[in-house]
C-alpha cells in the first residue's frame, strides 16, 4: 500500500470536482476547492474521520468495497478507479465478476438525473451504483454482499424482500427476474458465477425451479412498475432500461406514471431533505 501517493491522489480528486457535478449545492459561503471531506464520506457512505485518515496517510488498508464506493464518490473514470486500487495495494477489479462497478459514464448520467430515481444493475441483478432519490425510493442497494447482492436472490430466498411490491404483482416479478436471469445465462454460458447462481436459487426456491424449466427468456428494457413505499405509500412508476452495448450493465430510470405518482416522488423529496431514513424497503424495482 503507497499510503503517501492514496492520500495525495484522494485529495487531489476531491478538490477537483465541482458540487454540482454530484447533485450539491455550491453556494456562495464555499470556501474548499471542490468537495469538503464530509460530502465525500456522506457520498461513499463512510465515516468522515476514515476520510481524513486516508487523505492523511494514517489509515489501515481500506477494503477494494471501500475503494469501490470511493470510486463512485469521486467520479473517478477506469483508469483512475485502477489506479487507487493498485495505490492500496488491491489488484483492479476484473471487467467481469464479483467486483463489478459501475461504468464511470453511467455514474455521470445518475448525476444529471438529478431528482429522478435511477440506478446502475449489472445484469444479474447486481445494484452498483444508485443516486439519491433512488435511495430514499428503494433503500441502498449497494451495501449488499455475497449471494444477497443479487436481486433475484434475494427475491427467492427472502420473504421480506418482496413487501415492496403488491401481491397481486408478485407473480410477474417473479416470471420477470427468472426470464431476465435466463437471458443473462445464455450470454454468460460457461462463466461460474452465473452457474453458481442459477444451483443455488435451484436448491433454495421451488417457485424458482418450476419457472426455471418453462425457459423463458427476456431482456427488461421497458416496464410498469407499482412500489409500496412505507412513508409515503403506493407509487406507479414507468422503468426505462438503457443498456450497454455489451449488455453487462443497466442504467434504470424510474419516472412518475401519473400526477399522483409525482405528488408522491415530491413529498418523499422533500421528507429525505427533512430526514434521510436510515432504513427503507430491501428491493429495488427491475
């Protein structure tokens, strides 16, 4: 670990990008150059003493999810997010797999995005990235871990996970997220983690096994969606999928169906400005 080179690089990156770039305010009493110490710790969802330390070279050797939700903090591109794992002395994450993040362009569209729910999945499910609305819609989805990253996942296995969603709608979430996964697997053929996947949602859901065999294969790009949300009750919500070409990540924007939707979305901003929750509901829409 290179603890002088972290800190100077970390420093140099947060004093290198605009507030509003990230969604905050730059108002005329700012005096930092760039971010305060503060917004990047409430951005990447850590302490403000950790950021100190690490912009200090006092800290232990932070974590590659450390150094991930750090990268999304600072907008940081490829080749800057390879560059502060091999500084910490971690090996870049791979272009597939466990250690997947979202792609720096993507990052930058939920910036513009601004007061509109949007998020970043892999395409098995995994949330990358998120912006603020989108938390205060559907919970932070990014703190998962293990097979609980995946949504699909945690849709089979977690009864609580499926509060979110009307009962009446279940069903279709359900034969959606199988279809989904199954297009996933076909392009993926042979990758382990796919395969590791599909055994163990196998072995956990019978629901999931009886779908699994009817082989039903579809890409989500388009959708309806109603949330249950617990301040500020149901949402109906249009889901617009934009894909990458190679189709290994998706940005998610969620917008209102209708004005009641939109007097809801409003109220729920405004309560997140009032009171960021702590806690909200486990499951994000797809």
């Amino acid at each position: 670990m290179q603890r002088d080179e972290l800190a100077d690089f970390l420093r140099r990156r947060r004093e290198a990008i605009r507030p509003a770039e990230v969604g905050i305010a730059d108002g005329p009493r700012r005096r930092t150059a760039g971010l305060r110490r503060e917004e990047v710790a409430m951005l990447a969802g850590m302490s403000v003493d950790y950021v100190v330390r690490l912009e200090q070279g006092r800290s232990s050797q932070p974590s590659p999810q450390l150094l991930g939700a750090l990268a999304r903090a600072l907008r940081l591109s490829e080749d800057e997010r390879d560059h502060l794992f091999h500084l910490a002395g971690h090996r870049p994450p791979p272009a597939d797999g466990v250690a997947r993040l979202a792609r720096a362009g993507l990052i930058r569209m939920l910036d513009l995005l601004g007061d509109t729910p949007a998020l970043v999945m892999s395409d098995l499910g995994e949330v990358l990235a998120q912006n603020r609305m989108s938390v205060l819609l559907t919970g932070d989805h990014t703190r998962f871990t293990g097979d609980r990253r995946f949504m699909a996942y945690r849709w089979f296995t977690e009864p609580a996970a499926r509060a979110v969603c009307p009962p009446a709608d279940r069903a279709h979430q359900s034969r959606q997220l199988v279809a989904d996964l199954r297009a996933a697997a076909g392009r993926r053929s042979g990758d382990p983690l796919v395969a590791a996947l599909v055994e163990k949602l196998h072995a956990a859901s019978a629901e999931f096994r009886r779908l699994w065999a009817e082989h039903e294969v579809a890409v989500r790009r388009a959708d309806h969606k109603t949330l249950l949300h617990r301040r500020v009750g149901r949402i109906r919500l249009d889901c617009e999928t934009l894909v990458t070409p190679d189709q290994r990540q998706q940005l998610l924007v969620l917008t209102p169906a209708d004005d009641e939707a939109r007097e809801r979305l409003e109220l729920l901003r405004v309560l997140g400005i009032e009171e960021f929750p702590a806690q909200a509901p486990d499951t994000p829409v797809r």
